[in-house]
C-alpha cells in the first residue's frame, strides 16, 4: 500500500483518511477491505502516487488524506454501506444522480437493501420513460416538420430590404394565419369554400344522373358541374400565384410539402385542356389523348388534400408519418411476415376442400390480409375445422402485431396535435409582436 511505504511503521497504518467536500472521515483498512472492488477498497492496493491520484481528486502524503470533490452528504451513505453492507436511496436526492454517485464509488445496485429497491426501480423506469420522451421530441423537432406546421418568425424577417417588403409582409402574414386578422379569416375561409365546392362538384361529376351526351350521343360534362369547376381552378390558381408573388422566398415556398400540393391539385386542369386542344385537332399521333385526360382528371382528388392547409389535425398526422418511418416499416414488416406465413397455412388446410374457394396462395395472401387487419369482408373464409382454427389464431395475431407500432406513432400524433394548438395559440401574440399590424387593424 502507498500509505504502508511512506510510513511503514506509522501506527494509523491501519486507517486512512478521507476527506469528501469538507467532510473528514477516519475509515478503517478492515471495513473497506470488505468491499475491495469499491473505489475506496481499490485505494488500498495503490502502489504509487500516480494510482492513487486516478481514484481521488487529491492527495496529502504527509496527513495521508484523500480527498474527493463529491457529495458530502451522499458520503454519509457510503460510510453506513461499508459498515452495513447495504446502501439505501437519499431523500431528495435525484434516483439519475444517486446512480452516478454509486457508479462513482463502486457500489453496485444489488446492493440496495430490500426497502428502497421497489421505490428505485419504479424511480429508474419513470426517468427511462421521460428521457426516451424528450429524445423523440429531439428527433422529431430535428427537422422541417415543426417549421412547416407553422408561420415562422424567420419568414417575417426575410422581408427585411426586399421589394414592396411591408405590403408583401402583409399579404403573407394573411395567407399563412388566418387568426391574424379578420381579413385574414375572410381569406381563409374563401379558400376552404373553394376546395369544399370542388371536391363536391368532383364527387357529384361521377353520378350517372348528371351526366350529359351531345347530339352525337357522347358523354360531356355538365356545363353546371363544369362551370364551378373551372371557377374553383381559377380561385387556386390565383391564390397559388399570389402566394408564389407575395413569399419571402420562392425556392422555399415551391418546396413546401403544402404548396407541392396545391400546384399538383392545380396542374391537371391545364394539362387536361392542353390534352383537349391537342384532340379538337385531330392530330393522329395522340390516339392515347382520351386515356391521358381521364388519368389527369383522376388527379383532381389532391385538392382533397388541400384541407391540410386548413386543418391542424391533418398537419399533424402528416408530420407524424414523416417521423414514424421506423415505426410504420416495423408495421408492414410484421404484416408481411404473418401474411406469407398465414396465406401458406390456410392453403394447405384448405386447398383439398371443394366448397372452399381457398385454393391458391395469392387468395390465401388476400384472405390473410383482411383478416390480420380485422377487415373481414366475407367473400373468402375457411370452412373446414383446421381451417377456421387457423383463421382464429390469424386475427389474434393480426391484433397484435397492429396494436404494437400503433400505440407509437398514437403518442407521436398526440404530441404534434398537442404542439400544433400551442402554436397556433402563440401565433396571433407573436405576429402582432412584429409590428406589421396595419392602423386600420391595430
């Protein structure tokens, strides 16, 4: 031992003394012997001054002091452990910072006497749970998703030293938040009117009963249906390039997963009139026009989507797909597995029945997908014994390899749904913060 080399024939060769934070202790050779792998036991194998100082924080050879810059009253802890043998949790004293105080003086968990372990580990499990909850809000506030649920200060001040900076600031901050104003609700009203009278003009368009023909017995659209229609097209498509005239930056704007949108609900109108022009021409080269306009019709059903822009729960759900991705892939991970497995199992059992119409796999992936997914649309079921025992234990399992991601990306939704409201709570307060509120507003 150090101490035994410098005073080898010292009668306090059998104590040393520590000092923890201003708190001395006169501790004995026989009680840290009992624990050598703690930190004070280790001490007593130091060969050099060098080994000693890696296990305290200084040293006093004359006084044959240690001294430790820690918790003095944890140390009181430590002291009834060497003595006891059992270390037992301090009141008021964080359970992470506890578990770094015994990581710091060797002292293992098992330790803990019988009293204070439930309460330790019900203590651990909570901070577990807190700090996975604040690394997921980390994760999921890392990147864009907040940013675009939202209108950001930044924004505001990119107005700063552009053209027409303070009517353009205006006409954005109107745009973007409808509690700015009440012009501004105005405005967001008209335009979830639109999309409202487009999606039913789209929905009644698909009706027999409003559906015209020509003197050539064709198919036209009804110039009612049609008129609403274009008058809707007209609406977002100014909308779309006031906005695109009036964002602090275009390359921005254009990348915005919501003006995406609007532009793609926009486009198929034009291209479908091009594609009409083309056709009135007789041009023998487009014989495909008719399909590419049906198809381009078809695309109107992204104005549905336009209803993200004015509804926080779709906002919400979008952010929280785009940071559930592990979540959502672990889903039709599980799915797919049960599916392969099941759709093998119930073709077996039920490929010799003649009343079952269970006769190949790509039926049997068919009915192990409405069933694992608790669909259930009853064109195709077993109808022999092992077969349905199979169909039983398909829809347990199908219950429960849903239930798992789900419960996930529900709190990951919960959260943003939660984060949303906060922010659109802040929003009015901290536009009228810029001072951009005109005077016939303020």
């Amino acid at each position: 031992m150090y101490g035994q080399i410098l005073h080898p024939n010292s009668p306090d060769d059998c104590f040393i003394n520590v000092n923890v934070g201003g708190f001395k202790q006169r501790m004995e050779h026989g009680v840290l012997n009992r624990f050598p792998q703690t930190r004070l036991g280790r001490l007593l194998c130091c060969s050099s001054k060098e080994a000693v100082l890696e296990l305290c924080d200084d040293f006093t050879p004359s006084e044959m002091e240690y001294y430790f810059d820690r918790n003095p009253r944890f140390f009181c802890y430590v002291i009834n452990f060497y003595l006891t043998g059992k270390i037992h949790l301090v009141e008021g004293l964080c359970v992470v910072s506890f578990v770094q105080e015994i990581e710091y003086w060797g002292i293992k968990e098992r330790h803990l006497d019988y009293c204070c372990s439930n309460k330790f580990y019900e203590l651990m499990q909570l901070s577990e749970d807190k700090s996975w909850d604040q690394r997921s809000d980390e994760l999921q506030s890392s990147g864009s998703s907040i940013e675009e649920l939202s209108v950001l200060k930044d924004d505001i001040e990119m107005f700063e030293g552009s053209w027409c900076a303070d009517v353009r600031r205006n006409i954005w901050i109107r745009l973007e938040d409808p509690a700015y104003s009440t012009s501004a609700k105005v405005m967001a009203v008209a335009s979830l009117s639109a999309v409202i009278v487009s999606i039913v003009a789209m929905c009644v368009h698909s009706m027999p009963d409003f559906n015209q023909v020509d003197h050539n017995e064709r198919e036209i659209e009804n110039p009612v249906l049609n008129f609403f229609e274009n008058l809707c097209v007209l609406f977002f498509s100014g909308e779309f390039l006031l906005r695109l005239a009036v964002a602090p930056s275009a390359r921005k704007f254009l990348c915005s997963p919501l003006n995406i949108i609007d532009l793609m609900s926009i486009m198929p109108f034009y291209f479908t009139l091009a594609c009409d022009l083309l056709a009135d021409s007789e041009n023998t080269d487009l014989e495909n026009v008719g399909k590419v306009v049906q198809i381009l019709r078809l695309m109107r059903v992204f104005r549905i989507l336009k209803l993200a822009r004015h509804s926080s729960g779709l906002r919400s759900l979008g952010a929280t797909l785009r940071n559930s991705s592990s979540e959502v892939g672990q889903l039709v991970l599980f799915l797919s597995v049960g599916i392969s497995m099941f759709s093998a199992l119930i073709y077996y059992v039920e490929n010799e029945s003649q009343e079952s119409e269970l006769q190949t796999m790509p039926i049997g992936w068919w009915w192990a997908t409405i069933s694992m997914t608790t669909v259930g649309y009853g064109d195709t079921f077993p109808v022999t014994p092992a077969g349905k025992l199979v169909g039983s234990v398909c829809i347990l399992c199908g219950l429960l390899i849903v239930a798992l991601p789900i419960t996930n990306i529900f709190n990951k939704f919960s959260k943003f749904y939660e984060r949303q409201k906060l922010i659109e709570a802040k929003a009015e307060p901290s536009t009228a913060s810029t001072g951009v509120l005109p005077s016939s507003e303020s």
